[in-house]
C-alpha cells in the first residue's frame, strides 16, 4: 500500500513537473515571439515618429528620439510637392494596383482551372515551363518587355505598366490557383455536370466560392507587389505626372544641392505602407488559408 501510494506521488510530482516545463517553454515562445515583433515594427514605429516631428527636427544630427511637438507639417508639404503634390501619385499606384490585381486573379483563376481539371497535349510540360519563370529574375527581362511596350504604343501609360507587373504575377497565381482547383474534390464537379451545368458554369457558380483563399491569396500578392514596385516603374514611366507612389518618394529633395527631405520622406513612407497593411488585416485569415490550403497541395 505504501509503495502505490509512493509510485502515485511520484507520477503527480512527475507531470507537475513537465506542466511546469511546457509552460516554461510557452512562455519563452511569446517572449521570443515579442522580441521578433518589436524587431519588425520598430522601422514603422520610428518612421511614424519622424513623420510628426518638425521639419527641422526630423534633418537634426544626433537625431531627437521624440518630437518636441506633434506637426503634421511633412504631410502638408507631401501634397503641395513637386507641381501635383502626392494625392496624382497615390492615385497613380491606385489605378496600376487595381488592374494588377484583376488581370492577375481573372488570369490565373483561368489558368489555375485550365491545368487542374483539364487535359490537353503537353499540359505538364508546359506547366513546368510556367514554372520556370520563376526562376528568371525580373530585371533580366525588363528589356524585352520594354521594347514589346514600346511597340504596342503603351510606354508611358498606367496601363501598360500594370501589364507588365501582370506578366510578374501569373506564374506564382497560375501555381496557387492549380493547387487550390486540385485540393477541390472532383466528385463536386461531377454532380454539377450531372445537373447541366456547363465548365464556365460549374467555375463560376461553384468553383469560385471553394478556392476563394487562394482567389484573395493572388489579389494580396498581387496588390502589395504591384504597390511597391519601383525598378519597372522607373523605367517604362518616363512622365513625372504619372510616376507611382515608389518613384516619386525618390524624388523627395529640398535644398540647392538636392538633400534628401527626411521629414517628408518618412511621412511618404507611412502615407504608402498604410494601404497595404489595412488590406493585409483586414484579409489575412483567406490569405493564410490560401498559402496553407492550396499551395502545398500536390
């Protein structure tokens, strides 16, 4: 009697012990887990606090930490810079977005459909060669893209540009959307068809609201890449009027000998980091679904 009585203190002393443990190792997790995330948000933090100091403030050498007052005077001076001030570039980064991301998730949902549900000579082959894209970094095709643009008469323009950001786009959407049409089962489909419904009906009606994750996934990706682009921007837009957000940050100068406007860049930094981050927030919990749902299916 004694001896179980021994053993059981033993097994309770024992599992105190590896509770103990585990919430040791959970609180250590978030304190690692903090750490990291004050790592990251300290750029956004101190850029925020830059943007609300004075003018003069922001250029002083050592730097202050805090502003002496709050100022909003580096976003007045954003939107009287330059002969359109930032509100034409905002709506410039707008517009390139915004068709970047529906050329991008129409385009890849029809591709992503196409080589999931049907069969045609050499689909893998040229599945693979999609892929493959991805390997190519961007800028070594810029040229190419540039002479095709410039061809078709859409240098200059906010449409070509959101062309060739398109072009960047479709291989990785193409990819997710596959996967997220594959990780569908095909009996759903079938039904459907035994109901009448016709390919294009069967995506529209039904497919759609399956794979949306991997539908808002593409849209995401596509928006913040499209956003902050700069090289391609740079170089197929030649009209100060219709630089994107990204170009016209670059040309943020005050002086005779061209300094950097450090107060008004900060404020421009926090100006174009806020589109992307409310859209992330507000859609993250599809955008996980969709990288962890479709893009590792097989």
């Amino acid at each position: 009697m004694t001896a179980t009585v021994i053993d059981a203190q033993a097994e309770r002393s024992q599992q105190e012990i590896r509770r103990l443990r585990q919430r040791t190792l959970l609180w250590l997790r978030y304190v690692i887990l903090v750490v990291l995330a004050l790592l990251f948000l300290f750029p956004i933090a101190w850029s925020f606090i830059n943007s609300l100091k004075l003018p003069a403030e922001a250029l002083a050498v050592p730097p202050t930490y805090l502003p002496s007052e709050i100022s909003l005077k580096n976003y007045d001076e954003l939107t009287t810079y330059g002969k359109i001030g930032i509100a034409q570039h905002v709506y410039n980064s707008t517009v390139v977005a915004l068709i970047t991301v529906a050329g991008s998730v129409i385009l890849s949902t029809l591709g992503g459909y196409g080589f999931a549900r049907f069969d045609f000579p050499a689909k893998n082959v040229l599945f693979i060669m999609v892929l493959s894209t991805l390997m190519i970094p961007f800028q070594s095709i810029l040229i190419p893209l540039f002479v095709m643009i410039v061809q078709v008469d859409l240098h200059d323009t906010l449409f070509g540009l959101a062309l060739v950001y398109i072009t960047f786009q479709l291989p990785f959407g193409i990819f997710l959307m596959r996967n997220s049409f594959l990780a569908v089962p095909h009996e759903i489909e079938e039904s459907a068809l035994l109901d009448g419904c016709s390919s294009l009906s069967i995506l529209y009606r039904l497919m759609l609201r399956l794979v949306l994750p991997g539908i808002v996934t593409v849209a995401i990706y596509a928006f913040i890449n499209s956003w902050n682009e700069f090289l391609a921007a740079l170089i197929f837009m030649s009209d100060q009027d219709k630089f994107t957000l990204p170009v016209f940050l670059t040309t943020i100068r005050y002086g005779i000998w061209g300094d950097v406007n450090w107060g008004a860049l900060q404020a421009g930094v926090i100006v174009s980091i806020v589109p992307s981050l409310a859209i992330f927030l507000a859609l993250q919990r599809y955008y996980m679904d969709g990288l962890m749902g479709g893009a590792v299916k097989n």
